[in-house]
C-alpha cells in the first residue's frame, strides 16, 4: 500500500501492520486542523508522514514549512520561528519574517520538539492557543493560521518528569499521536523499500541494475537497521553506485550488515547462490571491505588494503559528482594528495 504524496515524487511504502495503522491514521487526521505529534526513532520518516499529512489536507496548496529546532542554536531559534523587527539586536539591520509566517494558511513541521528551551515552549504554547506570534522587537501581536506538527524521538513524558518539557504544552500537541514503527518491527516492508530505492537510484546515479538476489535480500531483512529507512537508503545509495554487475548480491552488501548479521544466517545463503564456502567468497570479493574474519588461507593485506582505498575514493567522487575539493574533505585528505592518489590508481572521473 502506498499513500500518494501530492506534489512529491516518492510515496510512503509498506504493507506490515504497524505502518498500514500509521498509515489510517494518516488518512484520518490529514485534513484536520487538528495539532499531531509524531513519535519514533531517527531515520523512520517522521518528516515524510508529517508531509503526507500536509499534500493530503486542504492546505495542500499554502507552505509546508520545516524546522529542526536540534539543529538550530537556541539564541537563534526565536528569530528562526517568530522572526524578528528592524533594529531589535546587534546585526538585525532590517525586519525578518519567520518560519511561522511563513507557514501561514500552511503547516509548520516541528522536528526533534523536545530540543526546544523551555523560553519559547512559552511561546509556541500561544501560537497554539491565541493562533498569534510576537516578533522579536515587536509592538503588537501578529495573528497567523497554521496547522502544527511535531514529531521527536525522545520521551516527552520523562522530559516533563525531568523539567525540561512543559506539560501544558504537551498536552496541547498531543491530540493526535501517531507512533512510527523502526524498521526492524517491518520486515515485510524491507523488500518493497529495497526495490523503491534501488529504482530511485538506478535514474538518479545513472545505473542500470535489474535486481538484487535472494540471498542478498534474506541477509538484508536479517539486518536490525537501527538507523532505519534513512539507514536502508544509504545502503542502497552505496551499492548501486559502486555495483559492477547488473544484479546486486552479497558481494555488494555493507561490511557492517555481514558484521551484524549472525554468521549461521549468511554462510548458508552465501554459499548456496555463489557455490562458494563463505571464507572463498570473502576472501575473492570484489569489494574487501566485505572481510570479515580472517580465513584460513589467509589475505593478500596489502591488496585489501589498496581496493578498499579505491572504493572509498570513487564513492567520494560519485557523492560529491566529481569535485575533487568535496571529496578530499570527505577523505580527509589534502587535494593535492586526492590528485596523486587518482593519478597513481588511474581513477578518471
């Protein structure tokens, strides 16, 4: 099942029982102006469904408008959220319309609420109360009409027990919680995601690749993914831009998914697709990083060593499309010794 997002180009997939009731619920609460609060682990969607709920309301038409209030400095949030008048501190040379104006008509996406200081809960308790926002330097109350939407992967309830989150104000977001389930409580889901995502990135990276094995997807839904969807697409990202082959097997799979796999799941599997003992298959794999364990005919280090620099210097090139200052940084590295180093390998991009 898949609920159509409006004006972007990617759905909400799943088909196990904790995300179709998520899914419901959705679907319910969309076109209500009612405030939500979704909870959940990082890297599950929580910004994904706040925007199902979005371009399946009636405000579809006005702004979704996000916020990580984690990611923003508290002495800065308040400007950020209410915006600020000319001359109201050092440096506000002229007026500034928040994220809340900005959202007016629309809806105001609250990420990661329980990083909020307690200050401006104060005055996200009026936006939700009197529908009005004081700018900062301010004379006079601006009426606005959002739809709220928090979401946070904390306990707010314990905040509130610990000071650190206003009751009052927890109350009044909480009158639709929608609980999102980790990635390790779907595993019917994982198939279907692995496809949506090797499609997505076979036409954003250019790829071809027709499918991903059996045994390749048994070991991936034998995974745990605490970091969840986000973790699944980076995976995803991964093998298919450095995939030789137009089937993905376990030869491309992450070092850290055959790492945290108990090895009685992936042996059998590995050696029934590619009749190889496992200690054969990693230790003749095109990608080294796949190692684990040494084997008993024991490894050539120093070729391990110089395949897994490679890899890791092409990914950087592909991550960062080709711009050898961007790649370097992620490596680490001085460019001129990325130059070097792409010479010596012969890597042309």
């Amino acid at each position: 099942m898949a609920i159509k997002l409006q004006t972007d180009s990617y759905n909400l997939i799943g088909q196990s029982n904790g995300i179709l009731q998520v899914f419901d619920l959705v679907e319910r609460a969309a076109d209500s102006d009612s405030t939500v609060i979704l909870t959940g682990e990082s890297g599950t969607g929580k910004e994904l469904i706040a925007r199902a709920l979005h371009h399946n309301s009636r405000r579809d038409s006005k702004s979704f408008v996000p916020v990580n209030c984690g990611a923003i400095p508290n002495e800065l949030l308040e400007s950020e959220l209410f915006g600020h008048e000319k001359g109201a501190f050092t440096g506000a040379m002229q007026t500034r319309i928040g994220r809340m104006e900005l959202a007016d008509n629309g809806t105001i996406f609250l990420d990661e609420i329980g990083d909020m200081p307690m200050t401006l809960q104060v005055k996200l308790l009026r936006v939700l109360a009197e529908g009005e926002i004081d700018r900062v330097g301010g004379s006079k109350p601006i009426r606005i009409n959002v739809r709220v939407i928090a979401a946070t992967h904390t306990n707010l309830e314990e905040a509130i027990q610990s000071g650190k989150f206003r009751e009052d104000l927890f109350y009044r977001l909480n009158v639709i919680p929608i609980a999102i389930p980790p990635l390790r409580e779907r595993k019917s889901d994982i198939p279907l995601l692995v496809q949506h995502y090797l499609k997505h990135f076979n036409t954003q990276k250019g790829k071809s690749i027709t499918g991903i094995s059996d045994a390749a997807m048994e070991i991936l839904c034998s995974y745990p993914w605490p970091g969840n969807i986000r973790e699944l697409a980076n995976f995803m990202e991964r093998m298919v831009v450095l995939s030789t082959d137009k089937m993905l097997t376990p030869r491309d799979l992450p070092d850290k998914v055959l790492g945290d796999v108990p090895k009685e799941t992936w042996e059998p599997l590995i050696q029934a697709e590619t009749d190889q003992t496992p200690a054969e298959f990693l230790r003749k794999s095109r990608n080294h990083a796949h190692y684990i364990g040494m084997p008993e005919e024991g490894v050539n280090l120093k070729q391990m060593v110089e395949e897994f620099e490679k890899e890791l210097i092409i990914e950087a090139l592909e991550k960062t499309n080709g711009v050898k200052n961007q790649a370097a940084t992620l490596l680490g590295l001085n460019r001129t010794t990325l130059v070097e180093k792409l010479k010596k390998m012969k890597i042309n991009r």
